[in-house]
C-alpha cells in the first residue's frame, strides 16, 4: 500500500484509499477545474472538502501542500517518475492530469501548444479579471467610492470576453476539440452569473458564450465535477 504519510496534509485529511489521487478542493471556479478534469479523464480520486476558511486554506497542513494557500491542490501517489507527486495551482494540475491520462490535450505538439496557450489565457487574464470584476461589483470593494476600480475590470472584462466570443465564431470549443482549456474557461465565464454581473457586462451581446456555457454544462462529467467536493 502506497504510503502517503510523507505529505503532512494527510493527518487533518486522511487519505480512505492512499492508491488513488487525492483532491483537496471546494467548488469554486478554480476548484471545480480539477474535479471536472479528474470526471472527464476517468481518473480515480478521493476529494476532500478545503473550505476557503483560514482554519483550513491556511493550516500548516494545508500549506505543506500548497504555500499559496489556494485551493486546489493534489496527491498523485503514482506519480510520472514512480513516486508520489504534489501539485498546486490549477492550470498546472490541468496539464498534469491531461499528461497522465493522455485525455483533453490535443493529439499533436501543435494541438498541445494551442490548448496550453488558452489554458494560460483564463489563468493570466480571465480568472485574475473576472475575480477583482467580482470584489469591486459585488463584494468588499463594491463599497469604494471612486469608480474607477470597478470600471476597470468592467472594462477589462468586457475584452476579455470579446476575445473569446470571437475565437468562438464558427466553432464549438475554444482550442479546437473539447479540452482542459474549456475546462479552465468555462467556469470562470460562468461565475459572472454568481458575481450578478452579467448585465454591466453586455452578457446578451455575446450569442457564442451563451451557447458555449449551455454545450460545456450540459456534458456529464461537468455535471457531477462541478459539484465535487459537496458543499458544506
């Protein structure tokens, strides 16, 4: 039996089956990458519930993980050079996972390369924006007097969701086939609904995301992914 006992964050999450990937995650846009992943590739894992709370994100045994306290983060006890393996951050736990399984990451160098290139569009441009659209619309910073925070990341947002509705003309998928970049997008695009953000960003003038989030939701694995861990 694999043993985990080397990563201190399975004594406050104990691993049930040490033999499969461990998931330590909570269902926001970030999180819900690597379970919907994880369901799409058919890899076995056992998640375990982080909530964003600092008792748990930022817990010794959480940052023995992960040192930027972000959820998600993983244990592969098969990792590619015959040990365990951990990883943070999510575009990386993408890639890694599309890797192992060989799923969701193109069938050439070329392929591979554009799929990366967008994965890394959502985690330089479109998370980062989309969540300082979210403080200053509807959390914390929506309480700042001065509006130019906010119209910032209207505005950014506003561009970044051109650029995607554009490289959705004609196509069902942001990289070609569906792939780990819908898996980082997608999300993301649909946490505008959770931010109530949709109308001061246009939302209806964007006909191809619209359809775009009906197609990605409406796939089995996002269904169950998006869900896991179960919030308390």
């Amino acid at each position: 039996m694999t043993d985990l006992t080397q990563f201190p964050i399975t004594a406050k999450w104990p691993a049930a089956n040490p033999e499969i990937i461990q998931l330590y995650s909570f269902p926001t846009p970030n999180g819900v990458k690597a379970s919907i992943a994880l369901e799409e590739m058919g890899l076995a894992y056992e998640p375990h519930l982080v909530t964003l709370a600092d008792a748990d994100v930022k817990s010794d045994a959480f940052l023995s993980l992960n040192p930027n306290n972000k959820i998600p983060a993983i244990i592969d006890p098969n990792g590619p050079d015959g040990a365990p393996v951990g990883l943070f951050e999510s575009g990386a736990i993408l890639i890694y996972l599309a890797e192992k399984s060989g799923k969701l990451i193109g069938t050439s160098a070329t392929d591979k390369a554009k799929i990366i290139q967008w994965v890394m569009f959502q985690m330089g441009g479109l998370g980062p924006m989309l969540g300082q659209l979210g403080f200053f619309y509807k959390f914390a910073g929506a309480d700042i007097e001065d509006p130019r925070p906010r119209d910032r990341y209207i505005n950014e947002a506003k561009r970044l969701l051109a650029v995607l509705e554009k490289q959705l003309d004609g196509q069902d998928w942001v990289a070609g086939d569906y792939s780990i970049a819908d898996i980082a997008i997608a999300p993301w695009v649909n946490a505008l609904e959770f931010y109530g953000a949709k109308d001061v960003v246009n939302w209806s003038g964007h006909p191809n995301l619209i359809a775009y989030l009906e197609r990605f939701y409406a796939r089995p694995a996002v269904e169950k992914g998006k869900n896991i861990p179960p919030r308390p």
